[in-house]
C-alpha cells in the first residue's frame, strides 16, 4: 500500500530530514546559495550570522553532500540543487497557510488540483482583503474595480452576480478580451438576466471579444485572471459562496499560478459555440 510505503521510506530519511530542518543557520545558507554562490562575507552580510557559525554550517553541509567548496566560494551540489527548491517551497506553503489561515479556515480546497495545492506557496505575495462591518460589499467592490480596470479578463464563476452581465458587456464593447468558465447554473441565469437572451450573447460572441465555456460539474472556487491581477474566493464548508474574504495579488508568481488554474476548468469545460 502507498501508506506503508511512505512511512518506510520516511523511517529511512527523517535522521536527514531532520539535519535540513533543525538548523536556522543551515537552512538560511542552503537558501542563500540557491540563487547564486557565495562567499563567506557575503552570506554573514545576507545572513546577519557570525562568521563561525557560517563556517560550522557551511562544513556540516558539506559532509551531507549539500555544499561543495571552491576556493573562497561556496555552492549547492548537484543534490543541493535538487534538494533546496523543494525547501523553499515547504517554507513558502508554511508562509501562505499561516499568513491567510483565515481562508483556509473552515474553507473547502477540493476544486483546486493537487499540482496546484503542491505549488500553492506561489500565493506567498498575495494579500486577504476582508469585509468590514462598515463595508460590507468591500470585497465585491474591490473586485468590479479590478475587473473595470483590466485590459484582459479570465475567470472561472460558480457564482453569479445580477450587475456581471453588465460590466462584462461593457468591457467586450471596449475591445476588452475577456474569457468566462461558467458552470451550467451560472450560464443558464446569464442569459436569462440578458434582454434578448441567447440573441444578446451571440452577438457579444460575434465580437470576437468574448469566448465562453460551460462546466457541467461543481466548481467550488471563484477567480478572476486579469493582465494585472487575480483574485480568489472560497466556498465554505457548508456550501455557501463565502462573499467577505478574497485572495487578491498582483505578483507574476500568483498570476502565473492563476493561469494553470484557470487552463485547468477550461480543458474541463465545453466551448459555447454559435
């Protein structure tokens, strides 16, 4: 069984698992050389660690196979290399979880795929924007702000708001490229909310500025991708849209994560064609 399997093979590395993990001294050299080698006076100056603790660090790592010396300078090995991105990442994933725990708290993470989860420290530089008591529609604001502001737009909606159709013409009439997964309920009450219906969206469609698909599964996250920004919201556990809280980030890191996610529903999903 892979349980079994796992846990044999954690008994056979957590000695060393444990020497990558228990040192901040390690840790902070093995990070430091990641982006490039160094030397002894460059890593106190990033590291703000006296000499002879680098020194100590340094040895220690190179009797694991992590660092190799060359003359004054230090770098990763070739297991280094494979071994500290995979640090990076565990301390970035620690980062988001603890900095927007609000969002995961009590929040369902099931319709984001597990290479996405895997990658989800991407999400490091973004910011949790809340509703307040004295603005409730905060968060909602903020979003019709990005979306109107945007030269292109993206976006995956299980949800559906009366005032969307709209702001969404009036970008596709701009010129505004946009690209919309709807699930099958979302799509059903847009054209309903349209004056002329399914007549009103093939002509939005003939544009060329509008493409569209239909999701005929649950999708449990709404996002938006624009040339600038994405943003992200969560169902709670209970099945209801959690409209108070929004991830919201304009780091090329999160964009580009933004973008897998949103090629995920569009293979997922079928093209609404004329």
């Amino acid at each position: 069984m892979p349980l079994d399997a796992d846990l044999k093979i954690y008994g056979e590395v957590k000695d060393i698992l444990k020497f990558n993990a228990i040192s901040a001294v390690r840790i902070k050299i093995m990070i430091s050389l990641f982006y490039k080698s160094q030397k002894t006076k460059d890593l106190r100056e990033i590291t703000g660690i006296q000499s002879s603790s680098i020194l100590h660090g340094v040895n220690d790592l190179e009797k694991e196979g992590i660092v190799v010396r060359r003359g004054d300078d230090f770098y990763l090995s070739e297991m280094g290399k494979i071994w500290v991105p995979q640090l990076i990442n565990i301390i970035k994933t620690q980062y988001v979880l603890k900095k927007f725990h609000k969002l995961w708290l009590n929040h369902t993470i099931e319709s984001i795929p597990q290479d996405l989860l895997n990658e989800i420290g991407d999400l490091n530089n973004s910011q949790l924007l809340e509703s307040e008591s004295t603005d409730v529609y905060k968060v909602h604001e903020n979003h019709i702000h990005v979306v109107m502001n945007s030269k292109e737009v993206k976006g995956v909606s299980p949800i559906f708001y009366p005032n969307y159709p709209e702001i969404f013409r009036g970008l596709i009439e701009r010129d505004i490229n946009v690209e919309l997964v709807l699930t099958d309920d979302v799509f059903k009450k847009t054209i309903e909310s349209l004056d002329q219906g399914i007549e009103d969206l093939k002509k939005l469609i003939s544009t060329g500025n509008l493409n569209l698909w239909i999701l005929n599964e649950e999708a449990k996250i709404a996002f938006t991708l624009t040339d600038k920004f994405m943003t992200m919201g969560l169902f709670s556990v209970d099945g209801m849209y959690d409209t108070t809280k929004n991830l919201v980030s304009d780091h090329i890191d999160t964009i580009t994560w933004g973008k897998k996610l949103f090629e995920y529903y569009r293979q997922r999903a079928d093209k609404f064609e004329l």
